[in-house]
C-alpha cells in the first residue's frame, strides 16, 4: 500500500514539475501548502516564502475581492477560469486567470488552484478602441512640439514669431525662417494655405491630424495642428506630435484583434465593437454584429443573466466575477461562454466592455465527466494530452485522453507493453534505446514521434518524456510521457507547404507577370511573380511597394490615362478588365503587352485590391499593325484598280459606240439601199438580205447590251434610281423572274460621290446576277432608302437560301468583290440565308 502511495506521489510531483501554469494545493481557509516551480517563477518568491501565504496575497488589492479569504460551495470556480489583477514580489501587478476546484484527500479537503499569465493577451479599457474611422479619447494628448505665430500680409500669412519650445525642438534654426509666407514653407500643402485662409475669415479654431514635414528640420511626424485667430489679421498655430501615441494605438488595436478571447463594447444598446475572436465565435460579421440587438445574441434562458451583469458593472470599473452563458450562433448552433464585463469610457460616454471566452468543449467534456473525486483525477482532467507511465517499459497508468490520441481506453492499455503504440518491433527497441539514453542525461526530453493508432493509421504527436527515480526501497526508475496528437496539423503544413510549391511552380512558369496591386496613390505593388524581370527588366523587389519605381511609372505617358479610365470603369462596375498598351522597360525599351484584371472586394463591397496577369505581346501587336498596314494598302490599290476599271469601261464603251456603232448604222443604211435595188423575180437575192438585216438587228442590240454592261448611260444621263429600276426591268425580261424595285427617289439627289452610285449600281448588277446562277428564286425585290447619314441597298430572293459554306467559299468572287467595294466606301454588308426561304443581301454607305 505504501508502495502505490509514493508512486502516486511521485506522478503527481512530475506533473507538477510539467505543469506549464501556476499550481496552488490550499487548505479550506486559503493557506498555501503547495506548489510548483512555474508559480515561484510567476511571483518571484522563493518556496519558503511562498508557504507563509495565501492566494489573496498574490492578488492585486484592488481585486482581492474576487479570491475568497476562506472556501465555499458560492465561491469555487469548479475549474472555470476568471480573470483578476496578479501581483508579484515586487509589487508589479499583471493579468493572470484564476481557477481553484475542491478536492479531497485521505478524508481531508483541499482547494487546487490554477493560476496562468495572460499578460501577452491583456487589455485595458483605456487601450481598446473602435478599429472604424472615429478615433478613440485618450486621456493624454499629444506631445508639444512647438507655437509658431503668423500676421496677414496681403493675401498671405508672414512667420513673425515663435515660443521657447521651438526654439528648441528646432535648435535655434526656427529664427532663419521668420519673415518667410506661408505660400514659401508650406508650397506643396494646399491644404495647410487653406486651413489658414479658412481660420482667419471665420475666426473659428480649426484642427487638422496628418503627417507633418518640419520645414526647418525635414523630420516627418504625425502631428496635430491647432489654428487659433488672435485677429483676422494674426493666427497662431500649435502643433503636438502623436507619433508615439498613434503607433501604440495601432499596436493596441493589433493586439485586440489578435486576442484569443471575444471582445466586444456595448454603448447605447448596441455593440460599437467586436473583435475577431467574437465575429469567429458567433459566426456573424462585423457589421452583422453591429446591427444585432446584444440580448438577441444570447440563449433566451440567459437573458436575464446578460441584464444582470450589464446592471451590475455598470458603475464599477473592475470586472466582476464571470458568468457561463449560452451564445446562438448564426447557424443556430449554441456556443457556452464565461462572460465578463466591465465599465469603460468609450468615446466621451459610458460603455461596457464585455469578454466572452468560449468554454464550449471545456462544457461538453465536464458533462461527460465523473465526479472529481481525487488528486490524480482533478490533476488528469485538467490536463487535455494523452498522459502515460512506465515502468520498465510497462503501461502502470494511461489517462482517459489515450482513447482520443490512441483508441484505447486507460484500463486497456495499462499492463501492456509499449510496444502497442509503436509500428514494429525494430522501432520499438531503436527508439526505446534512444529515449531512456536521452533522458538519462537530460531529464526531460520533448520530439515529434508516429506511433500506431488501434485501428491502424498512424498518428503524429508531439511527445514530452521525463523521468522519476525511485527513492528508498523502490529504486525503480518510471517514465512520464505526455503526448499530443498533431497529426491533422502536421498534415495541414504538408498541404500548406505543397500548395506553396506548386503556387510558386506554376507562378514561375506562366509567362508574363502575376501581381496584386493594392488601393493608395499609383495603386503599390503587393506582390509580383518572377516573371517581372523579363517582362519590365526590373525584379519583384523593385517593384513591390515602389521601392524602385511604382508600376504605374512603367506604363508609357501616352496611355496612361486611358488604362486608368478602362480599369477605373471596369472596378466600379465589378467586372473583369483586358486593356492591350505600351509600358517602357527598364532599359527603355518600348514594348506592348497585354493585361486582364479583376477587382477584389471586402464583404461591404469596397475595393481592397486588384490582381491580374501582365503578358507581352508585342510581336504579335507589330504583326497586327503590320497586317492593318497592308489591308489600307490593298484596300488603296483595290480602289484605284475600281477607278482604273471604271475608266476602262467607260472608254470601251465610248469606242464601241462611235466606232462600232456608226459602222453597223452604215450597213444597215447599205443593206436597206440594196433591198430596193434588187430586180423583181429575185426572190433568193431579196430573202439573203433580209436575212442580212435581222443578223444586223441582232448585232446591234447585242453592241447595245455590252454598252450597258460596261456602263450604262442612263447612270450617267439619268441618275442611280433609274438606272436600278432598268436593270431590274432587264433582269424581269431576260430570266422571267419577277422583280420588285421600291425606290425612294431621296437617295439619289444626296449623293455626291459618283464612286457611291457606280458602287450600288454594280452591286445590285452582282446580286441579280447571283441570283440567276444560284438561287433557284421566283421573286426578287430590289429596294434603296437613305436612313440618317447612310444610304441602304437591299436585293432580297425567295430562293434556296445562301449557307454560311456557300458564303466563306474561296471561289465566291462575287461576294469579295461586293465586299470589297462596301469597305472602300467605309460601309457594312450584311448576307443573310434561310434554307428555302431565301437570302438578303443588304449594303449600308455614308452618304459623306
């Protein structure tokens, strides 16, 4: 029996030893008779003074109220941890949590308390602060820098004098500036001339908060300046330097996000500030939070307990002692949470700064829980990692954490050899040999170490071993191994680390230039892929925060505004961007590239950054310019081949019409002359030369058709529209094919260009001659209207229709040459098919 009970004794003093808080064992009545290292360290005493007090003795007075001079069933915090005021040896007080539980030994009851620094996590009510646009009160202002005194000199303000402090923060070189204007010291701050102007005509004290540049030194500072009218004439201005207090503000409001605990300030009924931790902790937003009624937020059941202790605190300054309340997450799940609360001054007006910490697993494992009932198991409970003891190897004790970590519940462990938990045998006596050797000459050893989980799968954990030697008759070394499971993080870094590799993989291959630029003037670079080196010449580092040039600067002048109006436009319409500009490498050379972007968006919709890739495409833009280059060439030529064809045509048919014509004209003048010349009684001679004169008919009207082929001369002598409504008449007599033309007769007398008319005219000759070749049509319509500053053409049939592979034919010259014509006169085309129902071909040209 002896034997068990110093065995025990011995896993309890190691585990006072591992224990990384502050552990008291008190009497009833408060009395140290306990503790551990860590709580010498915490408070600074040594053991024996620590033993000649009580718990109230390490607590601030101010909150000794909250430590009870002797224990009660009221006022045992059940392993529940409070927050109170620490005081150490040397009267330095700091924030600690408290948790004490009532335990029973050998018959005798005791109180184990807990004691943990929280002082990395702490705040104050006069550190927290709104992370919004109002700025918090604080009890100090900034620090005085110096007084400067100004008189009106027409229409600006002349230095005329100084105070002592300047002279001294300035060293003296305050007195080389006086006599200098406003307009010369503060040149490139309109603002600060502004808020003189402003000062002076209506007498009113102006402040302004900003980053200030000392003329006399150059030294930037965050600075507040006062402007004072003495007069319309005198203004004073008073400036007070907020560096200091402005960066521990922005440290403070660091240290309120980052607090592991719910933070929120309640003023006027509502929350005006929540922290991270409370926004995690509810699964509502920040600006959700800010529009939630507070009592809603809580278990309709606890209410009553939120009321309460808004009540109480709310003329205290300290916090009272906490509260477990329920929480309705946004999804409708219940989080338990110790609550406290404390009165604040928040912005010139009373409020409750009120700190949740989630105890819901602390809740649920107390549920399950027996009955403390010892010191092992008060101990064990409190301890969330698997805990084992050896003895030669020997499972002698296994807490109920083993089942989590391992699969095996305590009382299946205990007896059996090591070797369960590790893969192989060969493991075990490898890393059995490694560890006892370890901790002969260390003590206490802590590794990362796979063992083999119940079911097979191997589980990762963070294994801290120490050793206890036996002392008297039992001189039997055992070995104290706590473990924590870390597998799941262990594979989260895996796949964190894995990601990265194949993010920075894939960012190096994509050629261009991967960025995310932020909001700020000439939108810095937050991050930039490797491949801005070959896209700009300059490397990621040059770039990212414009520690060389900003990227801004690249873009050539040229398209700078445009760029910026196209992403501009693109931002505020939450849309995509893709913009194709000039930027100037850094060996100035000009090259093109190729951009597509996205805005991102916080949760209230304002923009926070902008990502996109950059490529270069200057090839391929040369090839481009290069190409529209010979198009304007073709398309010049194409139109002075159409004049020269023109021309041709028009002479040819003048030819054949002065030549040809008066020749066949002739003889038909001979052939009629001979007709009544031959003697009666020859009737052969008399039916040949008939048969002459109807040969010559048909030549004539033959030569007339190839005139009016090569240019019909009611074009010229009659106009567009009638020379439309005969070819449409010729088409309906030639192919039997009826043919509509609805003609306005408006277009005509607004054209001005002859090119237009003999460009419609040949256009509407092509498509009825289309027609006839291919469209198996019965009905043609032919109509011509202006519209605006355009004139329309449109031949339509009742054919088989044209397809889209009839129409992108190579061979379909027809349609290129229609195509042709309307792109030298700047006009559209537009054909148009439905199989059997026909095709329409329609022309737009600018009358201008």
């Amino acid at each position: 029996m002896n034997k068990q009970l110093q065995e025990s004794v011995d896993i309890y003093q190691c585990l006072f030893k591992l224990y990384p808080d502050a552990v008291f064992l008190e009497t009833i009545d408060g009395h140290i008779i306990e503790c551990n290292e860590k709580a010498l360290k915490m408070y600074g005493y040594t053991k024996e003074e620590m033993l000649r007090l009580s718990v109230r003795d390490l607590v601030h007075e101010q909150a000794a109220g909250i430590v009870p001079e002797s224990y009660s069933e009221e006022n045992i915090t059940q392993g529940v941890f409070v927050w109170v005021s620490g005081r150490k040896k040397n009267g330095a007080a700091f924030p600690v949590q408290y948790s004490n539980q009532r335990i029973t030994v050998n018959g005798r009851q005791y109180v184990l308390a807990f004691v943990r620094d929280v002082s990395e996590h702490y705040w104050s009510k006069h550190d927290l602060h709104h992370s919004g646009t109002h700025q918090t009160p604080w009890d100090n202002q900034g620090i005085p820098i110096l007084s400067l005194t100004w008189e009106r000199h027409g229409d600006t303000f002349v230095l005329i004098g100084f105070d002592d402090r300047a002279i001294t923060s300035t060293k003296s070189r305050i007195q080389n500036f006086v006599g200098k204007s406003i307009n010369e010291l503060y040149a490139d701050r309109p603002d600060f001339l502004n808020d003189f102007k402003n000062c002076s005509t209506s007498l009113s004290i102006i402040r302004r908060k900003t980053i200030y540049r000392l003329f006399t030194t150059g030294q930037e500072v965050i600075a507040e300046i006062t402007y004072v009218p003495i007069s319309a004439n005198l203004v004073t201005t008073h400036l007070e330097d907020f560096t200091e207090r402005d960066s521990a503000e922005a440290l403070n409001q660091s240290l309120v996000k980052g607090s592991p605990v719910g933070l929120s300030l309640v003023q006027d009924g509502r929350f005006s500030f929540t922290n991270p931790k409370l926004q995690e902790c509810t699964g509502y937003s920040e600006h959700e939070l800010a529009e939630l009624d507070p009592h809603l937020l809580v278990h309709p059941d606890d209410r009553h307990l939120l009321l309460g202790l808004l009540d109480r605190t709310s003329h205290i300054n300290l916090a009272g002692k906490p509260i477990e309340m329920r929480l309705i997450r946004k999804d409708g799940n219940i989080t338990w949470t110790m609550v406290t609360a404390t009165s604040v001054f928040y912005r010139h007006k009373q409020a409750i700064l009120i700190k949740f910490m989630d105890i819901t697993e602390l809740k649920q494992a107390r549920q399950k829980l027996d009955e403390l009932t010892s010191l092992q198991s008060s101990i064990m409970a409190a301890i969330p990692h698997a805990v084992v003891v050896l003895k030669d190897r020997i499972i002698t004790f296994a807490n109920h954490a083993v089942e989590s970590v391992f699969g095996w519940r305590p009382e299946e462990l205990i007896g059996k050899s090591m070797r369960v938990l590790f893969r192989s045998q060969e493991e075990y006596d490898q890393e059995g040999k490694r560890f006892y050797s370890l901790i002969e000459n260390l003590k206490t050893y802590s590794m990362e170490f796979t063992y083999r989980h119940r079911s097979g799968h191997d589980v990762v954990c963070l294994t801290s071993v120490s050793w206890i030697k036996g002392t008297g008759e039992d001189d039997i070394t055992r070995i104290v191994a706590t473990h924590t499971d870390i597998t799941e993080k262990k594979r989260a870094l895996e796949r964190l680390q894995e990601s990265q590799r194949v993010l920075s993989t894939l960012m190096g291959n994509i050629p261009g230039m991967v960025y995310r630029r932020r909001p700020g003037k000439e939108w810095p670079v937050e991050f930039v892929s490797e491949g801005s080196l070959d896209l700009t010449g300059y490397r990621p580092s040059d770039l990212v925060d414009s520690k060389v040039t900003s990227f801004s600067q690249l873009i050539h002048p040229n398209d700078r505004k445009a760029v910026w109006e196209k992403v501009k436009k693109a931002l505020n319409a939450g849309e995509h961007f893709e913009i194709m500009y000039r930027i100037i490498r850094a060996d100035k050379e000009v090259r093109w590239v190729w951009e597509r972007g996205l805005g991102i968006y916080s949760p209230s919709g304002e923009i926070v950054a902008v990502e996109g890739l950059i490529t270069d495409v200057t090839e391929h833009k040369r090839a481009e310019l290069a190409l529209e280059k010979s198009r304007r060439q073709l398309s010049l030529h194409a139109d002075h081949l159409d004049v020269l064809l023109e021309g041709v045509r028009t002479e040819i048919a003048r030819e054949i019409h002065d030549e040809l014509g008066q020749i066949l004209s002739a003889l038909k003048m001979d052939l009629f002359w001979l007709s009544r010349r031959i003697p009666e009684g020859c009737s052969d001679m008399i039916q040949k030369v008939q048969s002459m004169m109807l040969l010559l008919d048909s030549t004539i009207k033959t030569v007339e058709r190839i005139l009016v082929t090569l240019r019909p001369s009611m074009l010229d002598e009659l106009g567009l529209t009638a020379a439309i409504e005969w070819l449409g008449e010729e088409f309906q007599a030639r192919t039997g094919i009826v043919c509509e033309a609805v003609l306005e007769p408006t277009p005509e007398r607004l054209i001005t260009n002859d090119k237009i008319s003999t460009a419609l005219f040949r256009i509407c000759q092509e498509a009825l001659t289309n027609i006839t070749r291919h469209a198996q049509a019965t009905n043609v319509q032919i109509t011509l209207k202006t519209m605006d500053d355009q004139i329309e053409l449109q031949v339509s049939d009742n054919g088989i229709g044209i397809s889209n592979q009839d129409e992108k034919k190579s061979g379909s010259f027809g349609l290129l040459g229609i195509r042709e014509r309307v792109n030298l006169l700047g006009g559209r085309v537009n054909i148009a098919g439905r199989k059997g129902k026909g095709t329409v071909l329609r022309v737009r040209i600018p009358l201008q």
